[in-house]
C-alpha cells in the first residue's frame, strides 16, 4: 500500500484523507446541514527583522487547524479549532450544528462524495526547499538596511521580510475536494530623517506569491535609493494649505483609494449588509468613462493571486466597472446564496479561525490612453500625490486617506513638496470626477483587513486625474 | 495539556535537547460570537484556540523564539528546536534576560470570571437589542455592524528559572452600530461598544440607547468651514490620540529613534501643570486587566506625566536594564519584545493652574467643534513625527445650536495639542481604552468641504 493511501483518524498533510473528510461531512449532512464545508490549514512562516546594522528580531512560526462552515437555509455556523483528529473534528461539526439550532434531520441534502482531489501543490511542494534561507535573508537586509545609510540626516533605518507558507485542504459536501500550497514573501524598508526641528519618514514594501527566488531577485539598492529620496524630499516640506483641488494619483499604491473606497463596496458583503450604495447600480453608470476596473487572481507572481481560493473554486478575472458602468460584484458562496450574486473565486479568509468572505485579490483601475505629464500639464492649481499612506472607509462610504510625499502643481508643472496632506471624499462622489487614466499601470502589494481578517492583495492603477477632491491640511 | 503539565513538557523536551534556558507564554481560549441581520442569525461562531511562544537562549546567551499553536508532544519539541536554530540570530547588539520581577508575589486582586451563557442566549440578546435600536426612531433602518461575543481564556508565564504565573477570566463584548436614513440626506451612522467580564454583565439597554442617541443626533448636518477651531475632546477621542502618540512615554520606541522624547525626557514639560496622566491596567474599570505582562512582570499602575511634565516611561525587561530602571510590567513576549500601554487614566490635578474652568462641554455657548471619536488612526498618525491628520465623528456648537459635522478632518502636532490645552473638565468618563474627563484645546486645523 502507498503510504498516501493510509487511512488516519487524524488529518495528515500530503496523505490521502478523502474517506476521513467524507465521513465528517456525512455527519454534519446526516445532522441535518444545507452545506458542510471544511477547510484545513498548516502554515509555517518566518519574519526577519534588521535595524540599522544588525538582525534584532527573526521569528519563525508553525501551527494547523480546522474552520468547519455549517448552511442551514440561509444562516451559517462557523467553528475552528486547532484539534485535527476524527473525534476533534466531528466534535465541531456536532457544536456548528446545535448553534445553528438544527433539529429538523427529516429533509436531508444529498452528499455524493468528493470528486477527484483537484491538486494544485504538486509543482508548489519543493517551495519549502527554495525559498531563501534566515541566513541568506539576513545578509540581504543587512545589505539594504546599509544601502538607506546615506547621510547623517537619517536617524532610523529598518528592514523586515516575513515568509507564509500555506498549505489547505478543501472539501464540501457539494464535492469539492482541492489542496493547494501558498507562497507569499515581502519586504519593507523603513527610514526616519532627521535635521533640527525638521522630521520625515519614508518606507516602502515589495511582495509576491508563488516565487520562492523573488526575495533574491529584489533590486535592494533601488528600493533604499527610493525611500532615501522620498525622506529627503519631504524633509523639509511645508504643510499643505487644505481646500478642493484636482489631484494627480501616481501609479501602484496610489490605488490603494480605489480599493479601499469603491472595492470594498462592491464585495457583496456590503450588499448583504446593505452598506453599499452600488447595491442596485449594476448596469448604470457610477464612474467616470475612463474608468474600467478590475478585480482578479490571476496575475503571475501577484500578491494577491491564488491558483483556488479559500472554497475550493479557481479564481476569475472579473471587471467590475467597464467604461465606467458597474458591470460585477465580488461574491463568495454565502454572497452568492444570500445576495444572488455567482461567486467570482474571491471566497477569502487570514486562516483557518476565519469562514471565507467575499474579498479582493489583485484589484486595478485598468490603463488609459494618457502619459503622466498629459495628467500633470492639465492643472494649473493641484496637488500630485506621490506615495499614498494608509486610509479608512466609514460606515457610510466616507473615505479618508493620508499622503505621504505629496507636491504642488502649479502651471502644470511640479512643484514644492508638501506634507500633512490628506485626502477626503465619498467614493460615489469621487467616482465620476476621474476623468483622465495614464497609460502607466503597475501593481503593488498590500494587505487588507476585513471582515475574514487580513488577506494578501495588490492595489493598482495608471497616473489618474480627479478633478476635484477635498484635502485636508492645515 | 493543562498549564502546569505544558510547563513540565516543555522542561522535559529542553532538557532532552540541552537546552538550559528557556520561557514562554500560552494561551488557550475559547470564543463565542452571534452576529444578526433583521431579526435573523447571520453568523454564528466558536473557536478553540491555543497559542505557545517558547524563547530558548543559546551557549552565547542569544535568544530564538518561535510561536505555534502545535502544543502536542511533538509540537513542543519541533517549537524548541526552531526556537534554537533562530537564536543563531539572536540580537547581538542587545542582550535580553528574564525579568527580575517574574517570580515576584502578585497581590491578590479578585478575578472575575463568568459562565458561558451560551450561544443561543446570545442571539437571543442579540436580536432583541437589534429590534429595540431599530424601534428607537424612524430613521433607524438597520445595524449593519452588530455582534456579541463572549470570550474564556487563560494565560500562563514560565521560565527555566522557576517562574510561573498564570490566570483565567473571561470578557463580553457587545457592539451596534446603527444606520439612519433620511429622504434626499446622506445616510449616517454611529455606534456604541460595551464590555462586561459576562454577556449578562453588558449593560445592554444603555449600548442600545448611545447608538441610538449618536446614530440620530448626526441626521442633521452640515458641512463645516475650513479654519482653526476650539476644540473640546469626547474622553473617548483624548484618549486615542493619547494612545496613538504613546511612543512618547516608551522606553522601546525611545531606544529606537521612533518617538519624540530620549533618553533625557524625563521631567520634560509637555502640558499644563494640570494633566496628569497614568497607566493604570489593574484599574478596577478595566475589564480587560492584566495581572502581568509577557515577560511575568507584574503590572501597576504608572504615573506618565506628573503635572504636566514627563514622570516615568514604560519599559520591558531590556529597556529598563538599558535606562537603569526596574520593569514596569508592559512587555510583550517576542524575538523583540514589544512594549505597549495597558490603560490610560487622564486626571486633572488639585489645582487649576492656568485653566479655563468656564469651559464646559454641556454649558458653553460660544463657537467650538466636540470631536466624539477619532478614526483612521493607523493611516492618519505620524507617531515618530509627532503629526496627525484624522477624520472624525462630531459636531460644530454655534449660537447656542450644535450641527453635526459631514465629513472633516482634524489636524496637528501633538506637541501643539498638549501645549494648547486650555481646560480640563473635572468630571471623568470610562471607556473601552481608559478613562478621561473631557479636555478643551485651542486653535487646531479643521478641514471642512464648506
């Protein structure tokens, strides 16, 4: 017998564990459940961190656990627990089922098995071998962090690198049965600069999915250059004055707006909640014809990619606005059930002691037709957002985001940095007023929390001109 | 594996692997939470969790760490094993020990510890607190964000030197927040959180009435000039800016170069003689209290600015022996420890000093801006540049009439804020982070789309 034929009373990874996953969801199903869903995960990461010349933290950690997910009509009840065998597990779908108040065992779905495992790993299982050593790492962010030494105005020099390895079992009762591996590495550069009364910061941060050579490949004297000279531009830079004005976006995360202000309205969570005002949009008009956007996990190398998400279905390219009209929302299965909306491949959690929900993964105002300096030379008064900061959405849409290297546009041209810049609107309102895409498209990587926790994606968008936009100052 | 029995593994997988020093920190808990949606259950959740980080210390006295919620036979040794491998990169440049206080006596304080009521009680609650909201006025159409959880936890310290420490307590938490909806108005909306050591311990119906009071007195709005404003602090909204610029009292962002004070900031004058300012997590209030840090240092109550000046920072085990101090019992057990404030009290002092007593929240009548609560905190707050940029939730009182604010933000210098406080209100108000009296500052920016 192979040894992946084995039957355990205890999920093992790499082994065969159908018949054990079947007699679990056949339980839950016997009890009396819509839906039995269970996902398994084990994980083992490493974080890196290097300050001025030396290594002061490198944090390895390892864990597993289970989060069983139990529909009856349109409720859920969700249980995770870090006990993986037979008994463990059963006990949670035994404990899903009595909060779901579940008695009626007379009217029971039907569960065929599970189909054939759908494995996307095979090629993925050497990863663990691949990926850079926490010596080699070391080395390398020693390296950077000396790289952001270049004058003595720079008083705080950080580095930090951290490495997920994720390895998921999917199986329902609708016969989905997948595993998968999940690789994601990224690297932040930190500095603060110093002169007098004069302060500024500056950080940036790189990542990728699916590439365990990418943290060697990274170009660490072009990121320290980058982030040494977005401090000493903003060293000495004034205060913006606050007021309405156009604004100039820069490429990568300047879609974070995007994503935080409009994205997560169109997750059909915010249906289900009835947060979003897109809610009956679909096939109107709610942006700006230059804007088309995105939403997709299928990027080679992305942050936010996936070969299948978090129940069992492989991703899709889904344009959520075309030409300006809303054309789809993000839905995972409890959307797709309770909104009505077909799920798009987006059902997303942090990890096992989060049930999936409907969340973006690499997420862009697609390109236009204009160069950077066509967006800028269009402005005589302006502001040109360089690098955004982080932002919030409140409950009513209202968004507000901070920028971190901002600069005048006067005549059509830069001009001085300014800080202290934020910028404030509600995404209904802010939608319309893009009226200019560049042609200059790139992604960056970020992570986003939400109601399934924190989840890897990329933001993106060309250069894009707002017409009006309120910005906060002093 | 109970505490006592995980401490013995964990001795015994060390011994077996010679390794001589050693601590760590778990903790195992259990979780219930309901959200509702109009009546009907949307989500019903438990967890068991449980989470071990174990520090091994080398021949060369470096620390490795690692963190797993494996806490079988196998995990233990798999997490040491890990543990020593990274202490090959321990931190040379700063050595860390045990705390000298870890095996100190902690005083005996009563541990409050409650029951699980269930889950289905608490979707009962749940959804008769939703329908009471929503019956509370017209305009309240739904909760959008709702929950009530109950959470059971134990947590343990011990060290290769004898130490060991542990308690168990349980918390509740209750959240609604509202949305209200007008004809031709923009939709508004507010909330109210509350705690208690047990679901039947949450006051529910005064959750239910400051949602419902905060929701409706934001339907009527405007949007508000740009300019500088006198501005009066909820307790709530002090308290997280003073949370957000809490580098300034930490020993750890000091060493770091990311806070605004150094190493010689102690006694610097930050504020009106009359602010004081403490760190109290063991405060009778606190539900969330601690009785010791990650390290077992034991926690106690730390007075950070005495009469306007800068008295003591917070420290770990590390800072305090770098700043020739004793641990104050606000670690954070990690390959860096962390350090962190447990739970801040803001007072007035005895005397008024220079304050303007006139200034009352619920009497003024002149022009000032009451900022209720303070938000995007992560995104708006430069703490190693001493700058802050935030939205807000608040009103604008003019002419004897108080209009809600659309949208705005406040922004400044923490150092100009603390300066410019011009009163601070005698009476004090818990909230979830701490307690504080309202507190009137003058002249910050206030960006408007009027």
């Amino acid at each position: 017998m192979l040894s992946s034929q084995i039957k355990s009373n205890e999920i093992v990874f790499g082994c065969c564990n159908k018949d054990l996953l079947e007699e679990i969801i056949y339980y839950g199903i016997g009890l009396g459940a819509d839906f039995v869903e269970i996902f398994i995960e084990n994980t083992d990461n490493s974080s890196v961190l290097a300050e001025e010349d030396f290594i002061t933290s490198v944090s390895p950690s390892f864990g597993r656990g289970a989060g069983i997910r139990i529909f009856k009509d349109k409720k859920d009840g969700f249980v995770s627990t870090n006990d993986l065998s037979k008994n463990g597990l059963m006990r949670s779908v035994s404990q899903a089922i009595e909060m779901l108040d579940i008695t009626d065992v007379k009217k029971r779905e039907e569960f065929n098995g599970l189909n054939k495992l759908r494995d996307y790993s095979l090629s993925k299982k050497k990863w663990i071998n691949e990926v850079p050593s926490i010596h080699e790492i070391s080395e390398k962010l020693l390296l950077s962090t000396n790289s952001l030494k270049k004058n003595n105005k720079i008083i705080a020099r950080k580095g930090s690198y951290s490495r997920n390895l994720q390895e998921v079992i999917i199986a329902s009762s609708d016969g989905t049965y997948a595993c998968d591996i999940r690789l994601h590495q990224t690297v932040g550069l930190n500095v603060i600069a110093n002169d007098a009364q004069y302060r500024s910061s500056g950080s940036r941060r790189f990542g990728s999915s699916g590439r365990p050579n990418e943290f060697r490949l990274w170009d660490h004297e072009k990121a320290a250059n980058d982030v040494f000279e977005s401090s000493m531009n903003m060293l000495y830079a004034d205060y913006v004055d606050a007021g309405q004005m156009p604004v100039v976006l820069a490429n990568k995360f300047g879609g974070v707006i995007f994503h935080e202000a409009c994205g997560h309205l169109l997750e059909t969570t915010q249906i289900e909640r009835g947060t979003t005002p897109f809610e009956n949009k679909l096939n109107e008009k709610i942006a700006h014809e230059s804007v088309t956007a995105i939403d997709e996990g299928i990027s080679e190398g992305s942050f936010g990619s996936l070969s299948v998400d978090d129940e069992g279905m492989e991703p899709e390219k889904s344009v959520l606005i075309k030409d300006g009209i809303l054309k789809k929302f993000i839905s995972d299965r409890a959307g797709e059930l309770r909104t009505g909306h077909k799920r798009t491949g987006s059902g997303r959690r942090q990890n096992y002691s989060f049930a999936a929900a409907s969340r973006m993964r690499n997420t862009y105002i697609a390109k236009g037709d204009y160069s950077k300096e066509d967006l800028i030379n269009s402005i005589s008064d302006g502001l040109y957002c360089k690098s955004m900061g982080g932002g919030s959405v409140g409950a009513t849409g209202q968004f507000n985001f901070a920028v971190e290297e901002g600069y005048l546009i006067k005549n059509g041209k830069l001009n001085s940095p300014v800080k202290g810049a934020t910028l404030i609107g509600e995404a209904k309102e802010v939608m319309p007023k893009i009226s200019m895409c560049g042609n200059d498209l790139e992604l960056a990587p970020g992570f986003c929390g939400s109601i399934s926790g924190s989840v890897n994606v990329t933001v993106g968008q060309p250069h894009i001109k707002v017409d009006s936009i309120t910005v906060g100052g002093r | 594996m109970n505490s006592k029995e995980i401490t013995t593994q964990i001795s015994q997988a060390a011994n077996s692997l010679n390794l001589r020093k050693w601590d760590y920190g778990a903790s195992f808990s259990n979780d219930y939470s309901v959200q509702v949606d109009k009546g009907e259950a949307k989500q019903l959740k438990a967890s068991q969790k449980q989470i071990l980080t174990i520090r091994v210390w080398n021949q060369s006295n470096l620390v490795g760490i690692t963190t797993t919620s494996d806490i079988s036979e196998s995990g233990i040794k798999k997490a040491l094993k890990q543990a020593n491998i990274a202490s090959d990169f321990g931190n040379k440049n700063e050595s860390t020990e045990f705390s000298p206080l870890a095996k100190e006596p902690i005083k005996d304080k009563e541990v409050k510890k409650r029951s699980p009521v269930g889950i289905k009680k608490l979707l009962t609650l749940l959804r008769e607190a939703e329908v009471k909201l929503i019956e509370s006025h017209v305009s309240i159409k739904s909760v959008p964000y709702n929950g009530l959880s109950e959470t059971f936890f134990e947590r343990v310290y011990a060290n290769s030197d004898g130490a060991f420490r542990s308690y168990s307590k349980s918390q509740a938490a209750l959240y609604l927040y509202a949305r209200a909806e007008e004809k031709d108005q923009k939709p508004r909306s507010s909330g109210s959180v509350k705690l208690g050591y047990g679901a039947d311990d949450i006051d529910i119906e005064s959750c239910i009435k400051e949602a419902s009071n905060k929701t409706i007195s934001h339907l009527n709005y405007s949007p508000i000039k740009t300019d500088k404003y006198l501005i009066c602090f909820s307790p709530e909204s002090f308290l997280t800016i003073i949370n957000a610029f809490s580098s300034m009292f930490n020993a750890r962002s000091i060493i770091d170069g990311v806070s605004l004070s150094n190493k010689n900031s102690i006694g610097e004058k930050l504020s009106t003689e009359a602010l004081n300012i403490y760190d109290d997590g063991l405060h009778e209030k606190n539900i969330s209290s601690t009785p010791f840090d990650g390290e077992g240092t034991p926690t106690k109550r730390l007075c950070l600015i005495n009469r306007g000046r800068i008295e003591n920072f917070i420290h770990s085990e590390s800072t305090a022996r770098i700043f020739n101090t004793t641990p104050t019992g606000h670690a954070g057990l990690g390959s860096k420890v962390s350090v962190s404030p447990d739970w801040i009290v803001v007072e007035k002092s005895e005397e008024n000093f220079d304050l303007k007593t006139s200034l009352d929240h619920s009497t003024h009548e002149g022009e000032f801006v009451y900022i209720e609560e303070l938000n995007a905190i992560h995104a708006g707050v430069r703490a190693s540049q001493g700058s802050f940029s935030l939205p807000f939730d608040g009103w604008l009182y003019k002419n004897g009439k108080k209009i809600s604010i659309e949208s705005a933000t406040v922004a400044g210098d923490i150092k100009y804020l603390l300066k410019n406080i011009v009163n601070i209100e005698s009476s004090q108000e818990v909230t979830t982070s701490g307690i504080s009296p309202h507190i009137w500052v003058d002249e910050l920016s206030i960006t408007g789309d009027a």
